[in-house]
C-alpha cells in the first residue's frame, strides 16, 4: 500500500489518487519492481485537495490520521510505502525530514500488527530533482525483495 499526501488537480477532478504527471511517474516506479494497481493499493493522508494546492496544514494532517489509520487497517498490506516527506512524517510521527527517512525500514503497528513501512521521495520532487532517483530505485529494490520474503 502506497500512501501518498493530498490530491492535485488532476486527482481531484477524476476521484482517484495519483493520476496526473506525480502518478505517471509512480505507476513507472512500481512498474519497475512490478506492482501496479491492481496488486497494490494507493491512497492519501488527506482525501481532499489544499486550495490553492498549498501544503497541508499540520492541523489537517492530523485531523486525517484517524482516516488513513483505518484505511491501513482495512487494507492490511503486506508493506506500506510512504510516499514522499507529508506522509512518512505524518505516520512514523518523525520529526526528520524524508532525506533522513528514506530508505530505512521503519514499522507502523495497527491492529496489534507491525507492518514493515518504507519511505521514499515523492515522486513530484524527483521530477524537480532527477538525480535523486539514483536513491529511490535502491529503496524500490528494498521494497521488492522484502515482498519476495514476505510471500
Ligand atoms: N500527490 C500526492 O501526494 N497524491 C496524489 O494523489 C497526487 C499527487
Ligand atoms: N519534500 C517532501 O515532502 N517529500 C519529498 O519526497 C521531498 C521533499
């Protein structure tokens, strides 16, 4: 399960998370270890869009963490991908940044159930910084090998 940050535009308009330019990219992400939306599932830590596109405010990131915890729970995946900085600290409760984050296993425990979460860089600000794609695709293959053990 992927857990973006917030709907754009794009995503707004069509009800689906990660549909425009952002979702082109992470569905070649996961393509790369070959998931796509139908073995893995994407949502967001706020279901709505900010106005004006605006970062959410930590008031909203956490008035939507009882939502998304749920929706983990729902889901029950077998790894949980935080997708970019909004949502890896919204949900580790870290006080780091996702450079630090990234690439280090960390857990989400719901349901009295440790489930494996691994942040990486949003892939809007790998669109603004290419050369960061360099670290992702190592934490895309964290993630794969993990899935290969877990199943
Ligand atoms: N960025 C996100 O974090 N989520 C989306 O659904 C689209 C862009
Ligand atoms: N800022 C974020 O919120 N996420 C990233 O992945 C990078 C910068």
């Amino acid at each position: 399960m992927f857990v973006g940050e917030a709907p754009g535009a794009d995503e707004d308009r069509e009800g689906k998370p990660f549909v425009g330019v952002s979702g082109q990219l992470l569905d070649r992400m996961m393509a790369a270890i070959g998931l796509d939306r139908t073995s893995a599932y994407i949502a967001n830590i706020l279901p709505w869009r900010p106005p004006g596109n605006r970062p959410p405010s930590p008031a909203e990131v956490q008035s939507c963490l009882p939502f998304i915890d749920r929706h983990i729970a729902l889901a029950e995946p077998k790894i949980l991908v935080f997708v970019g900085g909004v949502s890896a600290k919204a949900l580790l409760d870290a006080s780091q940044g996702i450079t630090r984050l990234r690439g280090r296993w960390a857990q989400y425990t719901v349901n009295d159930r440790d489930i494996p979460a691994m942040p990486i860089f949003h892939p809007a600000y790998l669109l603004r910084q290419p050369a960061l794609k360099r670290e992702t695709w190592r934490d895309l293959q964290a993630i794969r090998q993990r899935l290969n053990a877990e199943t």
